[in-house]
C-alpha cells in the first residue's frame, strides 16, 4: 500500500510538472499597419527585429491603426495540426496602446548620460532637436537604439502618442527609424570648458539681488564630470544636475534635505534665482555671476575647496 501510495504522488508530481512546462506567460508588442490577410508583426522581450505572428489570440482584436504591448498566456496544444500553430494564446492584458499615426523626428544625442531626476534618480540622455537648441534631458527609451556611451549620435525617430499612458510615465513612444551618422567624442569633456574650472573651486555667494549675503555661508560646488551640483542654501543642503551651453546655465530638478529653518535665511530667494529658466552667467576673475534679462542676481566669489 506504502509502494503503491508512493507510485501515485511521483505520477501525480509528474503530471503537474508537465502541465506547468506547457504554459507560461509572454509579452510581445504588435507593429500597426498590417492588412487583414498578414501575418501580424510582432517583437518579443529579447526581440531585435519584427518577425511574423501566425496564431489568433482570444480575447484580442487587432486595429491596424494602434501599435500594442500585449501579455499573453501561451499554452502548448495537445494534438496540434500539421502545418498551424503548436500553441494557444489568450489575452491577459494590454500593456499600452498607441495610435501608429506618429511624426517622425530628427534627434541629435550627446556623448555620455548624466544623473537626472525623475521617478527615481536615473540617468538620462542628452537630446536636442536642431543644432540651435540647448541640451535637454530625455526620460524615456527608444525602441530598436543601442546607445553607447562616448558617441553622439543624429537619429531619426518615430513618435506616437500613448493612450491612456501610466502615471508618471511619457506621454510619447519613440521608435528608432534610421541612425543618421554615429561619431566618436573627443577626448575631453562633453561640457564646455567653463565647467571644468567651476569644478576646481568652491563658490561661496556674496551677493543675492544686489545686498551682501556673505554671512550666511552659502555655497556651490560643480562637478563636471558628472553633471552634478551640490552646496547650501543657508540652511538645507542641496543637490542636483546642471547644464551649460554657451552663457546659459541651467540647474533642473534641485533636491534638498528637509531640515526647519528657524533663524533668518536667503534660502527661499536663492532657490527662485537658480529655478529660473532664463538664467546666464559670465566668469569674471574670482567670481562667478548669474543674470537674469540681464539684471546681475547673484555673485559667487571663488574659495578653495
């Protein structure tokens, strides 16, 4: 009775374990456009190139004016017909929907990646869309492009709107259609020269809307290598990213710690000059100056680290 109860739990086991290596879950993404009597083009998780979908998946309806990202449960068929698909497929959920009627964009990308403030921080490419623009972060990806640091790029891509996309997440997916040219960087930084000198000081600020602030003890420190800033307002640390192009200067998504400040301050008027988005700079001897229209906001004076 012992050997027989034993036979049965291994043969049980092992119908378990089949019937679990017959399905599985997968996502793919489905290519818009194509005509009722193709073959659907699809991508898997580790897919470089389209390839073509022969099977019908329940509870799905193809529009062939949407590109989607669909999770599916793939089960193995026990008497497949010759020649027609070994497996089933049925819908469990759509990952995102996009209408494929997209605008395709010419996007020039910088040589490195550099931190960036988004749901978490991350890092993030550096993108413009003509040769005027100043450098701006891009958080999303771009499907079909291997970045590799140490090149920069002119590309062309396709965007489309998302519908219904998730919270904090783009508004736009982008594809890859054609690398226009990839060139290697030069060998010195990405970021102009007047960083790499605002890196080998301290800036402690003297001046803020013309009255002398010096007291206070508030500073900056610049990191050109990684695109970092870092100093004190006064009262709280901060921290963040900035980019210099040409006299523009610019220091988005600012963190700070979170600590009360009791006695008197500057730290609320020094947040709302470096927030600006119309801010420039000049490099004047031993001080460091920020403007804006034109009207001097704030000097820093050159210390040792």
């Amino acid at each position: 009775m012992i050997k027989f109860s034993a036979l049965l739990f291994l043969s049980l086991t092992t119908i378990s374990l089949t019937s679990l290596a017959q399905t599985n879950d997968v996502t793919i993404k489905l290519k818009s456009g194509i005509p009722q009597e193709k073959a659907l083009q699809v991508k898997y998780y580790n897919s470089k190139d389209w390839e073509p979908f022969y099977a019908r998946i329940d509870s799905f309806e193809y529009d062939p004016n949407y590109n989607y990202e669909l999770r599916l449960r793939r089960t193995k068929l026990a008497d497949p017909v010759p020649n027609k698909p070994s497996y089933r497929y049925t819908l469990l959920k759509t990952l995102h929907k996009s209408q494929s009627a997209g605008e395709n964009l010419t996007m020039e990308i910088n040589d490195k990646r550099v931190d960036c403030q988004g749901v978490g921080q991350m890092k993030c490419l550096q993108v413009k869309y003509s040769p005027k623009d100043d450098w701006e972060y891009f958080y999303s990806h771009i499907e079909g492009f291997e970045y590799e640091e140490g090149y920069t790029y002119t590309i062309i891509v396709n965007r489309t709107r998302v519908e219904n996309p998730p919270q904090d997440a783009s508004a736009y997916q982008y594809e890859l259609v054609k690398i226009v040219a990839k060139t290697a960087a030069k060998n010195e930084q990405s970021l102009p020269t007047a960083a790499a000198f605002l890196s080998r000081h301290k800036w402690k600020l003297i001046s803020l809307n013309g009255k002398e602030v010096a007291k206070y003890n508030a500073f900056l420190l610049f990191d050109a290598d990684k695109g970092q800033i870092s100093g004190n307002s006064s009262c709280n640390n901060f921290f963040g990213p900035f980019m210099i192009n040409s006299n523009t200067i610019a220091f988005p998504n600012l963190g700070t710690t979170m600590r009360a400040c009791m006695g008197e301050n500057i730290e609320a008027d020094l947040y709302k000059i470096l927030e600006n988005k119309e801010l420039h700079y000049d490099i004047a001897e031993q001080t460091f100056n920020l403007y804006i229209k034109n009207e001097h906001v704030a000097i820093f004076g050159l210390t040792e680290k």
